[in-house]
C-alpha cells in the first residue's frame, strides 16, 4: 500500500505550555477512507494542522507522499492537502463566490483559462454559480458549507481533510456531505474526516482513529470501534443508535451480526422474520 501520510512520534506542545498531542503514530494510505473522532478538546483539529504544514512537529515526524513537512512549505503541502475548517468564515476573504474559488487556483499558478473552467464547474456541481458574484458571507450556513468545499475542489488535491463538517447541519445536509464523499472516493481521493459525531461515522469509512486528551486510543475497522463501549466511553464519547440497539437485543440472544446502519438493522430484522 501507497502511505499517504505518515505519523511517527509526533508531540505538539502550544506556546502556553498545552500538550495537545502526544506520541501520535499513524499511518494512512492513499484511496483510504478515515474519520478521526473524539471529543472537544481531543486533538484531533490539532493533527490534521500537521498534515498542510499549518503546524510543525514540536517532536517527531509527519511525511506527505513521504515528504518531511518539517521541510516542506505550507503552499506545497497545500496543493496536495486540502483541509475544509470547521467554520468557513474562517476559509473566506474574497469579495465574491468565484474570486474565492479562483484565489487558491490563480495562486498555484493556473492559467485564466483553466481557471474559468474549474470554476465554473465546480460552482455548478455546488449549485453555486447562479450566487458568484456576491458575497460569500451574504450565503446560508449550508451554502457556505457547499462552498468551502468547492473552493479545496476547485484545485484537486491528493488528500481531502474534512474538520467537523456537520456541525450546525440537519439531517438532509450531514446527507449531502456523505454523497460528496462518496463522490470523492470514487475518485481516488484520500479522506480524513475529523469529527465528534459519532453517529455519522457509521457507514462508508475503512477505518476509525478515536482520540482524546492529545492521544489515539485505539484504531480499527468501524464495527471493532462502535461496539467497544468501554473504549468509546473511556474517549467521553456515547455509543451510536443502532450499536446501543443491538447490545440491548444481546440480553434476548438476537442481533448477534453487529450491523451499523438503519438499513444493515432493517435486514437483519427481515431475515430474522423469515425463519
């Protein structure tokens, strides 16, 4: 397997003195799929500022298509890591959705007219383009969530980092994140997803990082993660829906197969009926 990013020993200690990581290895490969998940507080935001150089290991090494990012410049490891924040108001500062868009592809030296056309493009796939000429804060929350997406896609990254991207979303939105991943992975995009939303990691990723106080607690494939409760509750994190269903259905010797989604939980049942 290709690495696409490598973690060995990594320490971040911030200039008041906060150790916010400690001891973190962590491999990801290229085309894998990855939610990093914990509580406020956790380190989680902190590691993946490592990834585009936004931070410098204070100890130990990170490496980007084996790449030392203590040797490399935020505007490199930019143009293959793409990190969507949490709150876009922190991500814009142009004066219209298609200078916002454009900004990141005319600083790696895109000419005019690939520019125009990844723009447009993208702000299309968005359902963006009939807004490019006002202002990105003058868009909704959800709008502005599809647009600080775009602006990443627009230049076409390795690795797509996702910080929190359902905070402040209902339900039909969390629904229209998961389809942009889909349609990422297809592509062959690297994902990293950081979130506390447990429920929303229950389907579609290869693996799960759980993180808390600066340290990674365990890493597996979603099933072993979800149904750990004592691991979960050691990481101040509660149990997804449908896992608490099937451990009380434990207790009647039913739903031993673990399923993790609404619709993996509805075929068990119907199975169950036809015996």
């Amino acid at each position: 397997m290709v690495k696409a990013i490598e973690v060995e020993n990594l320490w971040y200690i911030y200039p008041n003195g906060v150790v916010a990581l400690k001891n973190i290895n962590l491999e990801i490969n290229v085309g894998e799929k990855v939610a990093i998940i914990g509580p406020n507080g956790a380190g989680k935001s902190t590691l993946i500022k490592h990834f585009n150089g936004l931070l410098k290991p204070f100890k130990g090494t990170v490496r980007v298509f084996g790449t030392d990012t203590k040797k490399a410049t935020v505007a490199t490891l930019a143009r293959r890591v793409g990190v969507i924040f949490q709150n876009p108001y922190h991500q814009f500062f142009s004066e219209s959705v298609w200078d916002e868009v454009a900004f990141a592809l005319r600083n790696f030296g895109f000419s005019e007219e690939a520019i125009r056309y990844r723009v447009t493009k993208v702000l299309r796939l968005f359902d963006l383009y009939d807004y490019a000429d006002r202002s990105p804060f003058t868009l909704s929350s959800g709008e502005m969530r599809r647009l600080a997406i775009a602006t990443v896609l627009a230049y076409d990254p390795d690795i797509i980092v996702f910080d929190e991207p359902t905070v402040g979303q209902d339900r039909f939105q969390k629904e229209k994140i998961r389809e942009y991943i889909k349609l990422l992975s297809l592509q062959g995009k690297t994902i990293i997803l950081v979130t506390h939303d447990i429920d929303f990691v229950v389907e579609g990723f290869d693996k799960i990082v759980v993180m808390n106080k600066g340290e990674i607690l365990a890493i597996g494939k979603p099933k072993d993660i979800l149904y750990d409760e004592e691991l979960l509750t050691k990481a101040n994190l509660i149990m997804p829906q449908i896992p608490r269903l099937v451990k009380e259905a434990e207790a009647y010797n039913i739903l031993k197969h673990k399923p993790l989604t609404e619709d993996d939980l509805a075929q068990k049942i119907l199975e169950m009926l036809r015996c």
